[in-house]
C-alpha cells in the first residue's frame, strides 16, 4: 500500500481479512457475474433457448471468477457507466454471451442482489463471531460466578454480587441481539427481476406479455443466488428500510460491547478485574506491573461510532423520492461496509477480551473488607436484637458508631474498625468472632447471585449456544489490532 | 394550562389524550400501587401470612386509584426520595397496609415493572395505529393501482408505474416495521422481584434462605403485571438495550412516515397528488385552489426527531456503569415518553393522509404526453422493423427526431411533436393512429404494476391486517394538530 | 397542572422559571404585538401617516402585554392561521388599529422576529449561567490546586498531577464555548421585513414602487426589535442555519458539563472527590457516609441528550425545499425550545456542583502512597547513580523488587513495602529517609501544576470572567430538580 | 490497490489527492519529525547544548523527508509502541542524534501536535475550496439574477422570486460557514511540550528545576511548528473539545452544500434548473435529452454522512476520563480523515455545480404562464377599482372565475384562461391587453430581487472575497468522481 495517500485504519489495523474480503471490489464482480449466470440460466430455463444458447452460459459459467479489471476500467471511462462496462468485460472473457449478458437488465439487477448477497454474507460472518463472543464471556462468568465483589450503584459502594454474576448482564444483551439478528436475517429478501423502477416492464416485453414467466423468472433468479424469495414489490431498488434494520443489530452489538468495555476499564481502574494478558504483549520495564485495558478501550471507540450510524441510514431512506434518487449511493457505499467492518473489529476484540477476563481477588478483598461493615450494620442489628437488645437501642448504638466509623475512613483514611468497636461496645451483644461471621463472609451478602448465574448458563446461554455448536470448534482468525 | 411557562407542543397540539394518558402520573402512580398489591399478595401467597394480613391486602387494594399527590409531595420535600413518598402517602390511604407496602423491596421493582407495563402498553397503541395506517394505505393503493404516472429516478422521467404500486413500498415498509414491533414485543419481560443489585439477597432474607420461595415470587408478581415471565437477570434496572429495541421500532416507523410524507410533498409540487381534503381546512379566499400539504410536512417533521432517537438510548445503555449508575434517569425520563408520543403524532397523520390520497389524472396526463412518445422509442423502433423498416435507419431516424423535439420542448418550451413528426417521415413505416396506439397508451408501459399490487395485498397485506381484524372497526381519536 | 396527561419533566423538574418564561406563549405573543407595533411605527415613520394614523398606534401600544387567548383561540378555531388568528385578537383589544395590523406582512414576519428575539434573550440568559459556571470552578481549582493527586491514563495510574490543575481543563473548555457563543451572538440578525419569499415585494406595493422606503423599512424594524441589523437576504424565513450554529454551542456547553460530571462521578467512586453537600439532603441513615454524585449523574444525562441535538438541526437546514417547506415547523417548536432548557439544566447543575467540589484527601494520600514509590523508581535511579551505585545494577535492583511488589499488592493485596525493600538493599546506597524524602512527597511529582494554574487563571480567565463583572453578582434561581 | 480486500470509496471515488496527502502516513511521519527537530533544537537553545550537539541537530535536519517504515514497522512488532519505533528508526536514520530524538517528551507530544498540525493544514485547504465554491455560485447568482421564477412555499405555487436572488441563499449559508471556520482556525493552538499528564514534570527535571525554560521550551516549540501559542492547559492531549468545533464546522459546510443539491434536484425535476454538462459526460443514446442531477445527489449523499459526524466527537469528548483515555484513539484516526475527506468532496462538488447552473427559461416560463393569472389576481382587483369598478363585485367576479380556472386546470388539465375570462366578463373594467400587461410580465412580481442580488454582491459577497484574491486564481484539482 503506498505512504503517500490516506490509508482507511478499519482495513489497515481492526478488522479480519474475511470481511474485508466480502466487501473486495473481487467479491462484488464475482457476485455481479453469479447474478447474469443465474439470469441467463433462468431465462433459458423459462424458454428463451434460442437468445440464451447452451454454450453462451457455459462460456459465462467457465468465466466467473476472474474480473478483467482492464477492460473494464477502459470502458467504464468511455460509458461513465461501471454495469455496462463490465458487461462488456464480461463479454470479452464470454464472447458467445456476449449479447446477450444483462438481457432485460437494469444496472439495479446486479447491484442491489449484489449487496444483499454481501450483506447476507457478511451478516452470517457477523453471527458467528457474536457467538464465539457469547460462548466466551458464558466461560468468564462461569468462572467467576463463586467471586463476590462489592456490587455499585451510582459507582458508589452497593449490595456485593459475583463477578461471574455481574457480567452475565452482558451475555443477556448479546443474545438479545442473536435474536434480533436472526430476525433480520429472515427480512433479506433478493431483489430479484424486477426491472427499472421494479414494474417487471422489460421483462413482460421479453416473455412477449407471459406474466408467469415473468414472475418465475423473478423467483428463479433470487432463489438460484441463495434466497427463499424476492421481495414482493420495489422501486428501482430494494428497501432501503431493511439497510437500517440491519445496521441497528450491528450497532446493538456495538452497544452490548461498549458496556461490556465500560465496565473492565472501570474495574480495572479499581484494580478488581484485567483485561487477558495478551501474548506479544511487552510490559515497559519502568511500570511492568501497569496492565491498561487498551483493548476494552479501543472496542468502545470503534463500538461509538458504529451506534451512530443507524441515523445515517434512516435518513437516507426516508428521503428517498419516489422510484429511487441517488443520493443513496455514495453513503451507502461508504456506511454498509463500515457498519460491518466496525462490527467485525469490535467483536474480534470482545472474542478476544470476554473469553479471559482476570479478576483480582486480592483487590476485590481489600475493598471488600472496608465496605463490608458498613453494609452488614443491618444483619448486625437484627442478629443483636435476637440475642437480646433492644431494637431502639441497638439501631442508635450502630448508627452512632457507623457515622463516626465512616468518618474517620473519609476523613483522615484511617482503616475500618468498626466490628472492633461494636464488639468493645456492651450494648451489642455480639462478641467479635460472632462479627466477624457476619461481617466477614462476603458470600452472606450475594443473595441467589451463583444460582442465578447456573440457571441463567444452563437454562437460557447452553441451549442457544448448542444451536451452533459448529461455530464453537473454528479457530478465530486474528486481526491486526495494533 | 399557564400561558405564562413553556408548553410542550408534543402534548397541546400534536398527540392523542390516549398515549399522554398512558405516560401520564395518574398512570405511573396506579402502576405503582399495582406493583406493590403484585408484591403483596405474591408475598402472602408464598406463606407471609403473618406479615402480610388479608386486610392489609384488601385495603391496598381498595385504595388502588386515586393518589394522594399532596401527602407525597410533602413527604418527598422531606425525604427527597419519590417511591419512599408515595409509599408513605399510600400508607396514608391503607393504614391497615402501612407498614408492608414495599415489604423487601428497592425502587426500582416499582419503577422498573412500571416502565415496562406503560412502555408494553403503549406499543399496543402504536401496533393498533400502526394496523390503521396500513390499511389506510392499503385501500388508496388499490384504489390507484391502475392509474399509471410516469415513474422516477434521479426525480426525473424514468419508465412509468400506478400510483397505487408506488405506495405498496410504503405499505411493505410498515410491515417491517410490523414485524419488527411484533418481535420487540416478545423481548419485554418484568423485571420482576430482583432487589438493589439484582441478587435477590433481601428477597432471600424476607424468606430465610428459601431460595424456590425467592425465585417464585420473581415470577408471580411478574405475571400479576402482565407479563409472561421477568428477565432472567439484571442489575438494578432491567436491560437498557430494550429501550433502544423498543424505540429503534418507532424510529422506523417515523422513517417509513417519512418516506410517505416526502413523496406526497412532491407529487403534491408536480400536482399529481394531493392530501385528501380535511373537513375543516378553510382555503384562502385568494388562494383558493391551493392545498399545501402541511399535513405531510409535519409528518416530516415529526418523523426527522423521532429517527434521530435512537442514538441517545445507545449511549445510555453502552454507558451504565456497572450495577447502574442515574445517567439513565432524566434522559429517559424525557426520551420515552417523546419517543412515543411523537410516533402516535406520526401515526395519526399518516392514518389520516395515506387513506385518502388523491390522484390528479388531469395534471398525471398531461405529464405523461409530454414524456410518453420519448419513452416509447423503443416501442416505436420494434414496431417499425417488423414492418418492414431497416433496423439502423429507423434507429438514427428516431433518434434524430427524439433529439430535436427534445430540444425544442426544453428549449422553447413547444409541446412534444415527436410522433407527428415520425408519422410524416416516410423511413418509418407507422401511421399516426398505429403511432398513437403505441406512445398514447401509457398502460402498456406499466408492465406487471397492477398484478403486483393485487398479488402484494392479496397474498401478504390482507392476511397480516386479517390478524387484527378488531383493530380496523376501532374509530380513531382525533389529535389536536393545529 | 393535571396529572391525567403527560407533562414534560424538563418543565416540571429541571429547568429555572426564567428560561421557561422565555418559552412561554406570554412571551411569544407579547414579541408579535412588538413586532406588529415596529411595523406600524415604521411605517408612520415612513409617511404612511395617513393609513397608520396616530391613535392607532398608540392603541396599539396601550394594548401590549395583555393577550385575549380566548378570542384567538375562536378565531383560530375557524381560520386554521394563528398569527391571523392573533392579528384578529388584538384588533379587537385595540379597534383603532383594527386595519392596519400587520400591514403587508406575512406571517412569517412576526414567527421570525419573535424566534429571533426569543433565542437572542435566551442565549443572553445561557451567557449569564456560563459565565458563574467558570466563575465556580475557578474558585474550585484556585482551592485544589495545590492538591496532589495521582494523575490518571487509561483509568489506570499514571503521572501526578494536583485536583485543580485537572480541573483547568474544564475551565478551558467552557471559555471555549464561551468564545463561541459570543461568536454566535453575532451572526442573530433580524429577519426584518421581507415579505413572502423574501422579496419585499409586498412592501414595494405598500410603498409604491420607493425602493428606499422598503429597504429602510426593513432596517428600521429590525432596530426596533433590538437587533443591529437584518439578514441581507432571505427566503420566506430567516436561515435555518442559524439555528443549528446556535444550537452547537449549547451542545458543546453541554458536552463540557458532561465531561465534567463524568469525572466527578469517577473520582467519587475512588472516594477523591465528592459534590457539594446539598443544604436540604438527607443522607439515609442506614448509609449515612454515602454521597451519590446523583447531580452529577443528571448533568451528564441532561448534557447527552442536547449533545445530539444538533443533527435535527443540521437535517432541517439541508432539507429546506426552495423559498421554504413547513416541515421545519414542528421540529424547530420542539427542538429550540428543548435545546435552551437542556443547556438552562445543565448549567444549573454545573454551578451548583462546580463551584464547591470536595477533595477527600485522606483517600487521596492512601492511594498515592500505594503509588508512589513505584512513580518514583526513576528516581531513586537516578539518586542511586549519583551516590555511585552501577546503573545498571541499580536498575535491575530497582526493576526486580518493583516486579515482585506489584506482584504482591495485586495478587495478595499486601501493603507496598518497596522503599522498605530497597533500603533493606545493600546494593541501593540510600537510607529510608532518603527514600523517603524522594517518593514520600507527592509534590516533587506534579511539575509545574500550580503554576500553571496561577497563570491560567491570572493571564487567561480572571480578564475573561472581569468583563462580565456585573453577571457574578446576580444571585442564582434555583431549580426544582428533583 | 489490491482487488481482494475492501477499498475506501473516499479515497479511491471521491477526493482530491491533495487532501488524501495531508492525511497520509507521509505526511503524519514527517510531522512527526518536524517535531522532534523542533524539540531538539528548542531545548539546544535554551541551553542543553551538550546533550543536543549541533551535529545531532544536523543528523536530524538531514534525514527530515525520508521516513525508515521498514524498520519502524519491524521494532513496532516488537515494542508495540508506534511512537518509539519511529523514534527507533529515526535514530537509525540520524545516528548521532540517536539518543536524544524524543528527550523528556512523552507520545502525545509528536502525536497531538502532528494532528493539530494537520488539521490546521487540512482546513486552510478547505477554506480555499469554500472561498472557490462560493466565488462560483456568485458567478450563477449574478449570471441569474433577473430570471423571474415561481417562488415556492411548501413546495407549492408561491410569489415569484428570480433564480439567482433564490441561490444568493447558499452564499449567506456558505459566508456562515466561512466565518465559522475563521473564528475556529483562531481556537488551534499546539499542544506544544506539556509532559505526560500535562504537568511539565519530565521537562521541569530535565532543565533541573528552572520554570521559565520549561515554559519557553513550550512556546518555542509551538511556534517553530507554526502555532502562536499553545494551549495554556492540557491533559495528556489537547482538548478534544477542539475536534468538535472543527467538525462542526465542516458538517456546515455540509449542510449548506446538501440544501444547494437538495434544491438543485428540485428544480431539475420540475425542468427548471440543470447542473453544468460535464465535458467528459456521455449521453445515453436513448434519452439524450434526460439529465440527471448525479453530482448534486452525490453532494447531497456525502454531505448526509458529514452531518452526522459531530456527535461521534461530542461523545469522545465528553466522555474522556481524567488526563486522558483510549477511547479517544481510533474513532479519532477514523473520523478526522472522513470528515476532512468528505469536505473535500463535497465542495469539489460544490465548485463543479455551482458555477455554472443553467437556467432553462422555457420550461421556467411555462409555469409562470399557468401559475401568474393566478398570483396577479389582487393586482387585476386593484387596477379594476381604480378603473371604477365596486371593489365588492369584482372581488366576487375575480374569484369566481379563480376557482372555476383553477378547477378545470386541476382535475381537466385544461391551460389557464383565466386572462380570456376577465377580459370578457364585463364587470372586469380591464380589456386583455390591460390585463396581460398586468399579469403576463412576472417582473412585476419579484419585488426586489435584482436589487437585493445586487446589494448582497457587491456589499457583503464581494468585499470577501477579495480577501482571498489568490485563491481564485488557483486552479482546481479534479476529483475522480466516478
């Protein structure tokens, strides 16, 4: 790649080889040139044996792979038109098909089943990395699930939960977003045959007034690209519509792993929980000990600005006039495949973070055991009113000492003495090892936290995960992330 | 209302008393009460029995509506703290319930399970409205499928279409958007019974140790609300991406309004459509042939706010810290209930448009005979060859006519006589009345539009309206809309 | 207000009665009767004396607070226009000027003017705000700028730095947006009178065919609504893009308010940094020594939504057809208004908190102590050299106990014994004090922090706040904000 | 380029080379250079003259073009660290001054200040293109300044303006953007040589203790990279603040561009307006009469994703942590180079279209001819009282005959003989010369449009531009544009 002009960085450092390969000018031609082999198939089929000669398609099918980018770039500078053109490089490479390549066809025939293809494409891609992400972080959480750690509200000291717990919140957004992906999925329809501004007039023309033919041929088409059926009406293009819904489960995966993201950089921050160490990682000599959760950074930075893209889309569907205007062209171009490429970075890093987050029991219990106290004062008092205090009495005495307690905390950093100093205190009739049980057993505080996590794996994450148990067994193609 | 405060115009002038009722504090405060006899009688039923008295119960119940707003402004004066004063306020109102209204309970099981029941509630209004519109539309397109108009790309001439097929993609649109709200319906579970962190832990307590007790009242009050089953877990709130789900589906439901609503605004400006004629609407006196279609406009409008949503419910949601943090509180506060009630605007006008679109034959006429002999050329060319005529000649012939007349009609403005000018040219061997019968016919240049709309209603509109057949005898309320 | 409707919260909870008041229908048709009152007075002014005769005009102005809203409402019930609507009503309350009201003008000549003035008073009353916002946290940073505290990259430790000079940055920022809004504040020029499509051609007519009269008509209007001047040209409004250069600036205001509670909110969950304590709140007893940055929380919740105002704007602006479509309308009634009362909230909060920020510096030190020495290895690498130990052997010295440290306080939450470890070390020639004096004190680490920020303030933000002297002596109105 | 892997359409489709430079890896690589040599040679002159030798000075000065990638790329394999591998290879280019590239600086010195250098130099570029874009449209408005036009107001029939004064429109838009981008030019400065966290602690050991060095070496190296000062304060980068207001500006520009294209397309359609024939565009033989507004959609798509862009930066901003996170980094390195890109291409798109629009008066004229009886109505009724007629009868005579034309224009399609009706009527006191003199000459009608075009140029457009005299004389880069 040359020094001397921009290079885009979503090529150059984030994502897979694999789907930049699916949004490679090689794919899109190839798939153009799959889309006239499946029409003159098609209309062969439906009767025009006489145009659409058996050796004209085998000469376009012997030639479906290579793109003669030379010819075509050539024409295309003549025509101004890239179909035409690569029509006629077609052509060149198929000369028994050369007239008849395109019969019937306006440009939107190739290029709108085109990008559904690739977006179907990409999309499956896009699933198989959103499960290998949710089987990770079902392994974290199983792994963690037994780790109490203060939980946090407002970022403020809060109820303890697990770690394993905690993050299962995240694996729910994903799967949220499984199911609206494959609710996408079931939307992308072909194009089809549908004809200039989708009336099916050429084609009418060419099956001289057959409408059944004509309507096969629309069918035939979409199902020999790899759909169930072609949408049942169009303008000149297909729905723009479905170009949002598809961008909104993309950047739905941007949103569950900018929270997944947020949160290690926030526990890291607390010395709670890091980042995997990674392999080729070198430590600085000065600060070794230093571990900056970069990658969970980096994915909230790709992750924002794939959620602000579904706007674009929006807008530019809802501004299209009439049977089509093109000023749907040249943001599509740039936003379908940054909207993937985004997804498929971000993912790559949530595969790579999620599936090995480390969590520090060392930190988690030294914040543990100045908060714990605090939050215990209430088992306390119910446990001192059991052994015999008054209720009245005993709530003023933790209170009173609570305060003071929390005080000296704050104020002067002093550490948290007040289970010794409940246990000095003989309104409470509680010695310090009977404390210290209450006090000190984190596990007391986190409720159904590890059932929940059980019966969420087994009940919910396990079943939709064995729905694609081939997916688990690839091996994860590595991106450049640097 | 004061005039001398800021009003929002949401409320006085665009949106049904239906949805501001459903976001109203009349209805938050009930739902409140309801969580809270949810919570209670769930409670005795598992075996509180001494705690939770029948005529606690049945004075909670008895005091289920009305809502002692002014104890509870005192009260939250005092506490600050809203669910704590309308506790206390509703212990005011239910003595014999005072102490056990809220039993284990945080704020957020009411407000929570609250968001959620209104939020369910009111896209089963959307859904109703959304039905209506589709239908509406659905009877104009058959209405107008076999009025042909010139079609449009680039919004310029381009091969003809009916204007009762061109609005099937506004009708195919909707019913994504159908499915879309019909599969984010299935993503809306209570949050249930969760506690402060989302570990149950004062649950687990209330019923000492008795962990099927716990898990069960999760599901009993979920279902005493309405709901099917809660979330399987959570922190403090329920997930923050269902939001964005939720209001990604109106936003695509604006955006199919809009795309409605900009393609009325210019077949209005090239007069071959209009809004249809409201019963109110006074004409100017000087203007009075004039009808701007201001209804559309402001579906526009309307629409351009609500697709710009979304963006903010994704960075809330991707940026919950941990358990919760209140970044989400004002924000949703605002966002909800505009999200919604800007698509109840949308909806109301695009019922009352989209049914009752009227075509302008004259003015689609006219059009059409300035364009239909330049799009007949083809035609033309065919037809001369089979009569006889060289292929090339009548080609360059055609042409050069083609090109002249062009000329002068932008040119000079004269009206098109291209196929005067064939008839009296001798290398083309058609009369004026075999000419005519080509280019005067705009029906043969319409190809399968009429099919396809009968076959699009038929086969896919009409069963899926056929599911909500009450929905279609509803009779709409009127929004305000000055 | 009723509470059987949706009510907008940015009314009922966030925002200062003066900003609502600037909103208010009072407001608006208060600015048309000045508007309509400039005209006439112009136009008396400019020799029509004998169609806008004296007493009309003085009818006019002793009519010009009271609004009859009922006789506008009839009125407008049957015309369907507003401003016709209003014109009629203050014919009424003034019948010698019955007439001549709006004479010539369009409606857009008073909506115009009035959202001009409106949004020029309002962004008077934002400046007033911003202004005390920076004048609060100068005397924040002024207070902390001796602080040190542990500077922060990535979240993780990193180079100290001192609690005021960190908030420098946010003082930048909003001098920033201080620069911009004054920028802004001069590109508001009146729409003055322009006619229909901006052609004055009406007002030609008026004055029969004197071009002068007409351009200083326009001029004239425009003074006396208290601008310098009109736009030179316009369509039927005034340019939409002012709208969103002014609405930027409340974005990027909000956007520094967000960055700033942001970083509160962080700080407080590391227990450095807490808001003010608020006169009236009431800590619960349970968790007395707990302080949620809840004010925080909501500037930021507040800040996100204006921050995405600005699209709205921006597709408005771009998507105006011709001399103008109304689909500007709804949008802007919305949009205008939200974008001041988001800002008027914000800056609220940012007052409120910013100026009396709390550092907690008992938790400050026990962090940095943790910290320290591991900072300060560069430096005790350097001491060692210069008291002739190896380089290179003190460097590994240094590098091995630090490894194993750093190992030790994560991995099992010991206390950081380095100076300890490395005095105990015959091979590091310095004592315990030495060591002591070198990574005991914070200061030696944070550069020229302080004075940085006594230059920062004394060269850049004192001149800055000393010319708006008269703003920081108003006394501040509080908002609900509940 | 390779085939195989996804190419950027900004850089391969839309922009100019010269900008795709200022945003290459040369570019930035030098950049980085010009730093360090500016660095170096600071710190030599402020008296560190033994440890910056003047021959390392040299060594530095000598290799400032070529960039080592071959080597920064293998030790960047093994560092992971990009700004020390360029250090690495630098030194490997410039032996003598190996040890001393980089001294006391940390990455954001090289990599902040290189981006503020680069967007400095990427936003004069864009001034001179908006300098030549409005130059270009002034030509148009001049040029169309006296052609009538039916204004238009909801895209509907309304008083006429001419098409120029219409366009003068854009340029008070583009003369916005231009002073915004004026005042934004003034808020860059250099981040200059701050330290880590911005404290200056590594510089202030390096000169031992002396402040005003520190100080100076700060200024000195901003100013030797082109800037007046440096920011007073910053974190461990230069506000990010800054990049929202740069972007703002460009999304302006954006929107300004969109409504020319938007209103360009209009007009196109209803035949009006043409864009410039493009010398190399190929007509298709079938409709060569048809012209598309393919650049003006274009404009209109790019400038759609270039709206949307701030708030990505909002976001980064207002969410940045502390001195500084990570998350700032690659949607920076994505979105920087977009905005600056599609900027590029949407006003060598602008430049292109709007120098040279075409008026077509036929068509224009015809309109007028149907719409001008209509629009002249008042006028007729004023000339028929002034001949005698009772003002009461000839508004009912007029009217009738109003609406009766307007009806059989409407639903017959009849032309407009609205003119032949009064004339004939005798009520009308106006024969049909009186009557055409009236309303068939639509000067009459436009007020004061040429007036205002005029004023507008030579008083406010003109004097601009002669402010940047030598930009209009450059030549302008070609984009591909394919």
């Amino acid at each position: 790649m040359g020094t001397d002009l921009y290079t885009e960085p979503l090529v150059s450092r984030y994502t897979s080889k694999h789907m930049q390969a699916l949004f490679s000018p090689d794919n899109k031609f190839r798939t153009w040139k799959k889309c006239w082999i499946a029409l003159a198939e098609s209309q062969r089929e439906l009767g025009l044996t006489e145009i659409i000669t058996e050796e004209a398609l085998l000469d376009m099918k012997a030639n479906d792979t290579e793109i003669d980018y030379d010819t075509a770039a050539a024409k295309e500078k003549e025509l101004r038109h890239d179909v035409m053109a690569h029509v006629y490089a077609y052509g060149g490479q198929a000369p028994k098909a050369a007239g008849i390549i395109h019969l019937g066809a306006t440009s939107q025939y190739v290029v709108c089943n085109t990008d559904l293809s690739i977006q179907r494409d990409a999309l499956a891609s896009i699933k198989r990395d959103l499960i290998k992400a949710i089987s990770g972080l079902a392994q974290t959480v199983e792994r963690l699930k037994g780790v109490p750690v203060l939980g946090a509200t407002h970022f403020q000291v809060a109820q303890p939960t697990t770690m394993g717990k905690r993050f299962t919140l995240a694996i729910q957004d994903l799967l949220m977003d499984l199911d609206a992906l494959e609710w996408v999925e079931k939307q992308i329809h072909a194009r089809g045959a549908k004809g200039t501004t989708g009336t099916q007039a050429t084609f009418l023309k060419l099956f001289k007034g057959d409408k059944e033919k004509v309507l096969k041929l629309d069918e035939m088409v979409s199902q020999k690209l790899g759909f169930e059926r072609s949408f049942a009406v169009t303008g000149q293009t297909y729905p723009r519509k479905l170009d949002t819904k598809i961008v909104e489960v993309l950047a739905g995966i941007g949103a569950s792993a900018h929270w997944v993201g947020t949160n290690i950089r926030l526990l890291s921050g607390l010395k709670e929980l890091d980042e995997p160490f990674e392999k080729k990682q070198v430590g600085s000599s000065a600060m070794a000990y230093k571990r900056n959760p970069m990658r969970s950074e980096r994915m909230c930075s790709l992750a924002r600005k794939l959620m602000n893209l579904p706007a674009n889309f929006h807008a530019t569907h809802a501004n299209q006039w009439l049977e089509r205007t093109l000023d749907d062209s040249a943001i599509r171009r740039m936003d379908i495949p940054q909207a993937f490429l985004l997804t498929d970075a971000v993912l790559g890093l949530l595969i790579n973070v999620g599936g090995g987050l480390i969590a520090n029991t060392a930190a988690i219990n030294n914040r543990m055991k100045v908060e714990l106290p605090f939050l215990a004062t209430e088992e306390i008092l119910m446990a001192s009113v059991e052994k015999g205090a008054s209720r009245q009495v005993a709530h003023e005495v933790v209170r009173d000492h609570s305060v003071e307690v929390a005080r000296l905390v704050k104020d002067e950093g002093r550490p948290n003495d007040l289970l010794d100093r409940l246990a000095a205190d003989d309104r409470i009739p509680l010695d310090a090892a009977e404390l210290q049980s209450i006090a000190g057993d984190p596990v007391r505080f986190i409720g159904l936290s590890v059932a929940q996590v059980d019966a969420f794996l087994c009940d919910i994450v396990n079943p939709r995960l064995a729905q694609y148990g081939d997916v688990l067994t690839e091996t994860q193609e590595e991106r450049v992330q640097v």
